[in-house]
C-alpha cells in the first residue's frame, strides 16, 4: 500500500471513529461538490442542517431516509419504510411542506428536478440535486456567502441570514474537527 494511501485509510478510520460529526465527508460529497463549483464541506453541513441524525458511538451524520412533512420529521430506517411514508405523504397532497432525503429537497419547490419523488430517497440523487440547489443559490449572492447559503433553505432574507449563519457554523466545527486531527 502507497504512504498517500495509509493516509487516506487513516483519515477514513479516524473519521468512523470520531465521537463526534464525521469531519471527512468522503469522495461521493467531494465529487459532487466540486461538478457544480462548491467546498465539499459547506455541502456536508447544509446536509448536516438539514437531516443530522444520531448514528450512535457518538457519531452524528445526514439521514438518507429523512423525511419532513411541516413540522413532523421521520427518520425512516429503511429506504423501503422512507418510500411507504413518502407515497402516503404524497396522498395526502402537502408536496409545499414536504421534504425528502439527506439535503430535504422540498417537493413542492424543487421536485419538478427528478421524474418521481422517489428517485430522491436515492442518496446521489439527493445528493446531486441538493448541490445543484446550493450552487444556484450561492451564487445569487455572490459577495455574501451567508446570504447564498442562506437561500438554499429561504429566500427571505431574515431566514436565509439564520440558515446561512446555521450553517456556517457548523462549517466552521468540522473546520476545527479537521485541523485538531492533522
């Protein structure tokens, strides 16, 4: 095994080990950042904000199978259990209140993106559309990256500057996490 290797392999077992936020993100959140323009990590903290859920030994990371209708949060165990509250949500007719996935894609402003709501239980296409979403949004501010990030979740300025501001600081934790551990 390649020195830059017993790196890598290092740093993702120290990162499964963490007794905190996992602060290495991994290739498919890099790559997907980086296709649209973004810092891996700002998208990794947008998920974290928006469907962080405790994954034991300490550990904190995005849910997949998160699902949001108004105020009550579901974390489904399963993709098959996300997809039977998904459909039911879906007869219910909330798509406005609706949000699926790691990023909380919201249907109702974002799910013209996929061909069905449950191509968003798929965590790369979540993925993806999520950082399409925050590309978009970071860059309608550019000069003012609390603003931008902000908009991922509302463009109303007040909301967007708490989000934005949310956000940032959970940047600025896995920041620190990354340093403490080089």
């Amino acid at each position: 095994m390649k020195s830059s290797n017993k790196i890598i392999t290092a740093l993702l077992i120290t990162a499964s080990l963490s007794t905190s936020v996992s602060a290495f993100p991994g290739y498919q959140w890099e790559k997907t950042a980086r296709s649209v323009g973004i810092d891996p990590l700002i998208l990794y903290s947008v998920a974290l904000a928006e469907s962080a859920t405790d994954r034991g030994l300490n550990m904190t990371s995005p849910w997949p199978y998160a699902i949001r209708n108004g105020s009550s949060s579901i974390y489904a165990k399963t993709k098959s259990e996300a997809e039977k509250v998904l459909q039911k949500a879906l007869q219910q007719g909330d798509e406005y209140k609706l949000d699926v996935g790691l990023m909380q894609i919201n249907l109702h402003w974002h799910g013209k993106r996929v061909q069905s709501p449950k191509e968003l239980l798929d965590p790369l296409t979540n993925l993806s559309v999520g950082s399409s979403i925050l590309a978009d949004a970071i860059s309608s501010s550019p000069d003012d990256l609390e603003l931008g990030i902000g908009r991922y979740h509302s463009w109303n300025e007040e909301r967007a500057r708490w989000y934005g501001q949310r956000v940032l600081s959970i940047y600025r934790n896995l920041l620190n996490e990354l340093e403490v551990r080089q």
